[in-house]
C-alpha cells in the first residue's frame, strides 16, 4: 500500500494498521513463509477475510506455489501486499500463474470539498435495513451467490470496532449507502454503493460526505477510504477532500 515518501508512506501505513484491526481483521492469525496468515472461518467465502500479505521478497512463482500449499480453509488463494513498489515487481509474474490483480489507492481527507454535497438526504440506519440491497448488490456479480452476500453481511457485524451505516432512502428503499468504522482518532469509509438506477444524481458524494462529517464528530482526525485504482469512484472522493497516500496490490487465485 504504502509508496515511496515520508508522510504519505506513514500515512498509508496508518490506514492498513487500521484495517487489520477492522475491516479485514480475521479470528486466526499466523505466520507464513512470506509474511502474515489471515483466517476467518466463520465466513470462508470472504477473500478479505482469508488472505496471506507478502511481506518479503520472492519470485512470483515461489510465493505463488507457497501460498497454494498453504493449509487454509477457503478455497481461494488471496495475496495482500502492502508495499506498492513489490507489489509492482509481482505483478507480471503472478498474473502469467493466473492470478486476478485488484490495485487498490487509499485516500485520506486532507482538504475541504470542492463540490457541495447535500447531506441533508442522508440518515443513520441499523445493518439490518440494508441487507436486501446487499444482496441484490452481491448477486449483479458473476462470482455473487445468496451464500457469499450472507457470509459479506455476517462479516460486517464481526468488525470489532464501532460501526455505524448511512444511507439515502427513495420511496422507501435504501439506494445508496455507506459504512463508517470509527477508533478515534482514526476512521474509514468502506463499501460506497450505489443502486445504477439511481446513479448520477448526487447519492454516492452525499453518503460519503455524511460519514466524513460523522467521523469528525466522532473525534475521528485521520479519515480514510480505499479506492479502485482501475475505477472512476477515485476522482469523486478526490473531489470530496481526498488525496491519494500509497497503493496497494491484491492478486487472487479462485
């Protein structure tokens, strides 16, 4: 995740700490020959859950052929790496083993808006009121299955840190929503979702900058989300504050 630099590696640092203490935090923890083994298996499906990170160096094939030897219970294989410039080195490599990659910016609120967002659409709501339209989301996947958006949903209420949702409602439907994970003074924006019918009108920067504020109140001073390097989202959040700090590298083999 973290690229070369000094505030921006920390900071980026910063917000990897965090998620291995929410977001992709598992309930059995490890070693491996490469790094550190993350297990859940309470919800196997879920890649973030049930991954191993590279911490040190290797070929691609060597990390590729230890980590399919590895005895986890998933049935996917997930490599995390953190460092932006291995996790450029694996890349070419991994993918020719056949290997997806995902890259993943993470970004941080370091400035004000630069387009006005109206937070006034948005409400605090419980987990439950959205789990219909997680599914629904899940399931507009190749990969989704009414088992996998269960054991997604379930994950969210393991998050040992104080998790709260927002989300904007029309004709009594959530259509667009957010998650909010707050230790203060850290927080971070998670699973950005928008209904596609009703994309393009302002739903996506409302939730968002909902929970931003939220985070502040909650004496949150480092906000962050993570971004698809590959995808537009990035350029909204840029428009809402916030500034790239590092990348990070995720390569799975189903």
């Amino acid at each position: 995740m973290a690229e070369s630099g000094g505030k921006g590696r920390a900071d980026a640092e910063r917000a990897f700490a965090f998620m291995q203490r929410g977001d992709i935090r598992g309930t059995r923890v490890g070693q491996w020959k490469f790094g550190t083994a993350v297990e859940t298996p309470e919800v196997p499906l879920r890649h973030d859950s049930n991954y191993l990170t590279v911490e040190q160096n290797g070929s691609a094939r060597a990390i590729a052929e230890a980590a399919r030897a590895h005895p986890m219970g998933s049935r996917h294989r997930k490599l995390i790496v953190e460092d932006g410039d291995r996790g450029r080195a694996l890349e070419a490599g991994l993918v020719e083993l056949g290997w997806t990659v995902d890259r993943g910016v993470v970004m941080v609120e370091r400035r004000p808006r630069e387009r006005a967002a109206d937070t006034s659409l948005v409400i605090e709501v419980d987990h439950e009121a959205l789990r219909d339209t997680r599914e629904r989301e899940v399931l507009t996947y190749p990969w989704g299955s009414p088992e996998l958006a269960r054991q997604l949903f379930e994950s969210t209420s393991m998050n040992p840190l104080q998790t709260r949702f927002f989300a904007v409602f029309v004709d009594g439907e959530p259509v667009s929503y957010t998650d909010l994970y707050v230790d203060p003074p850290d927080a971070q924006i998670e699973a950005v979702y928008t209904v596609p019918e009703h994309r393009g009108r302002g739903y996506a920067s409302a939730v968002v900058a909902h929970a931003a504020d939220e985070a502040r109140l909650a004496s949150a001073t480092f906000v962050f989300l993570v971004a698809d390097a590959d995808d537009w989202p990035q350029h909204l959040y840029r428009r809402l504050g916030f500034d790239e700090v590092g990348r990070y590298y995720g390569f799975l083999l189903r």
